[in-house]
C-alpha cells in the first residue's frame, strides 16, 4: 500500500513538565493493519496530563500523547480486518491491543498481556515510531495506539469504532477511554443486582459515568463521595441516592456503615487514586464485598491489607482496566444508552477550541470541567 507522508499538526510534549506545544509534524508511515484518521475532537484525560509530566518512563521524549479521540477515516490500510470501515465513517478511538492473547481472545483486551506497551509505551509493539518533528526528530506516537492529540494521526486498527451518529461526535471522545470505564466497571465488570449497594469515590468522567451505569442497572442504594459540592450535587441527579464530602463527614467509613446499616457497601469503584482511600479498603467494604481499582495511585505505593480479615470476611481487591469492554461493542451500546436518554454524558462535556487548551487544563485542575474535550 503507498503512503505519502502527511504533514500536519499536533501538541507535542518536547521534555516533561514542558506543556503541550502546537507544532508541525510529519507522518512518514502507515502500516497495513493501520487507519489514517483525521481527528476532530480530543478528551483531555488525567492519564494525558500524567504524560506531559514525565509519569511513564518509558516513553521517549518528544512525544504525542492523547488517546480519547474522535475524527474521520481518511485512509485504510489493506490489511485492515474490520471490512465495515471505510474511508469518510466517523469513529470513536479507544484502547490498544494484540488480538491473539489468551485475554484478547476469551473477550477481555483490557487485559491483553501487552497492555502496558501497546498503550503506555506511546509507540508500536516493535517500538517503531511513525512521526517526526520538521527537522526529522522523532516523536512517540501511538499512546494508547492513538495519540490524538494530532490533527491527523496513524491509528492501531483495534482502537478504532465506528460512529453511526457524526454529529454528536463532540461528545463522544470520553466514551474510548473514561465513560467507558466508568459505566464498563458497573455493567460489564461487577455487574451488581439492584438490591446491592454500590459507592464511587470520585466524581470525575470516570466517576460520574458510573453513577449514571448505576442507574440504568436499577441500583437502589448508590453513594457519591468526593471532595466538591458540586460534583456531589450533580451525581444526585444522575443517580447517587446518597452523597458524601470528606471535607465535612471526616470518617468516611463511619458514614458509608451508617448508610449501610453496620455492613458496608458491596461493591467499590475506587476512582481517585488517592492513597487515604488506598489505605481503608477493606474497612468500606461487607463481607463479600468487592472494590474495583480504578484510580491511578501513585507508582510504588503499596497496598497494605489485613489478609486475616480479608480472608474471613471474603472480602476481594481487584483492578479493573477499561471497565472490562470490548470497544467494539460496549461504545455502541453506550451510545445508544445515550441517545435513549440514560447515559447523559453529554451535561458534563465541555469542549474547548483547541487555541483554548491552557484554558481547559486550568477548569480540569480547578474542578470547574469534569470532562473537557478539544476541538481542532
């Protein structure tokens, strides 16, 4: 297949901690297996900012990072397995993953054994990379098989999902990465019957989108906890039935077992990453109850349990990456939850030209945003 290199732009991370800059790259390869999108909208994610500030090292600096994105196929690669697709279908960009592991196989690719490199590495399994700066410089790209934090960008053919609605493409972004692991962690992961009760800790994208999955399942009992008002109040209606601030009811799980008549919840969806709520597991938790790590903590902190109570109280700790979807079929079915009403992510997107991007990084610090997506 001929490739003419494409010359576009992108926000280029030159070293950490040095901002996203727009500058001009150049598109030197396409592979096969691989689709040529033009992106017309990007979500701004925690995992995006964790990369500008040199949070995963062994990405190779300059680098594209960006890996919710939502744009227009401009190029197929011959190879491309999914014969659906064609150029001019709007998609939705998502994960990155091999295919052939036992785990991409029996339909979890979240948990594909070259996660971390096909995703977090920001380059190809070979650790081959496709763009360069005008003056030949290489730049990672491919985070999360995307990097959609370009105009026109070189994708892995397993991230893209078509769009059957173009224009609510806008929307959309958050869906590949944060509303899908939001929503996938309660449907697809946990799967609670509406009689259990269930909390979030933090009311981010991610946090909100399981909220709203919570209500579509017929949750009963669902408790919102985060740190602002405001979230606590939106996630009311999107249905938290009970709300909690740290900032005002210190001993959370005093409340949450309060709220719970002395058992504690069933199900946990750990969002913040914070390493105070790390630390009391277990303590939220009823016999038999199970939290879903889904927050990033810090690298290196060690999660201290009591393996006596853990293992007397059936109590489970697991990870969940991607809310257990398969994007192919889990984006679709969130975009219809959408369009029917049930999934209304689109009260908490707030999209930014891309001239505005200093801007959105400020709301997304500040608490003002919850999911801040750019257009180009």
């Amino acid at each position: 297949m001929g490739f003419t290199p494409v010359t576009t732009e992108a926000l280029v991370v030159l070293e950490p901690h040095t901002g996203f800059q727009r500058l001009p790259i150049i598109l030197n390869e396409m592979r096969d297996n691989e689709v040529l999108v033009e992106v017309l909208y990007s979500g701004i994610c925690h995992t995006d900012i964790v990369g500008e500030d040199g949070g995963f090292p062994p990405v190779h600096y300059p680098a594209i990072f960006g890996h919710e994105g939502a744009g227009i196929i401009r190029q197929l690669g011959s190879a491309v397995k999914d014969k659906s697709l064609a150029v001019g279908n709007s998609v939705i960009l998502s994960f990155n993953s091999c295919g052939s592991c036992k785990s991409c196989e029996t339909g979890f690719p979240g948990s594909c054994f070259s996660h971390t490199p096909l995703n977090q590495h920001s380059g190809r399994i070979d650790q081959t990379h496709l763009a360069t700066l005008e003056d030949g410089v290489t730049v990672s790209s491919q985070f999360f098989g995307q990097s959609s934090f370009a105009r026109m960008t070189d994708v892995s053919e397993r991230c893209v999902v078509k769009c059957p609605y173009p224009e609510s493409l806008s929307i959309y972004p958050g869906l590949g990465c944060g509303f899908q692991t939001g929503a996938g962690t309660i449907l697809n992961a946990l799967k609670p019957k509406p009689e259990d009760t269930v909390a979030v800790f933090g009311l981010g994208s991610v946090g909100m989108a399981a909220v709203m999955a919570t209500k579509y399942a017929g949750i009963q009992k669902v408790i919102g906890i985060d740190l602002m008002d405001s979230k606590i109040e939106l996630a009311k209606q999107f249905g938290a039935t009970h709300t909690i601030n740290p900032r005002t009811t210190p001993d959370v799980v005093k409340e949450i077992h309060s709220l719970t008549n002395g058992s504690g919840v069933d199900y946990l969806i750990e969002c913040t990453g914070s390493t105070k709520v790390y630390d009391n597991l277990v303590d939220f938790l009823s016999c038999r109850g199970i939290v879903a790590l889904v927050g990033v903590p810090p690298v290196g902190h060690d999660l201290k349990l009591d393996t006596t109570r853990m293992l007397l109280e059936n109590k489970v700790v697991r990870g969940v990456v991607q809310g257990d979807s398969v994007a192919q079929k889990f984006i679709p079915e969130m975009i219809e939850m959408h369009r029917a009403g049930h999934f209304p992510i689109d009260r908490i997107c707030t999209i930014y030209p891309v001239e505005h991007l200093e801007q959105a990084l400020e709301d997304i610090h500040t608490g003002k945003v919850i999911k801040a997506i750019f257009a180009w």
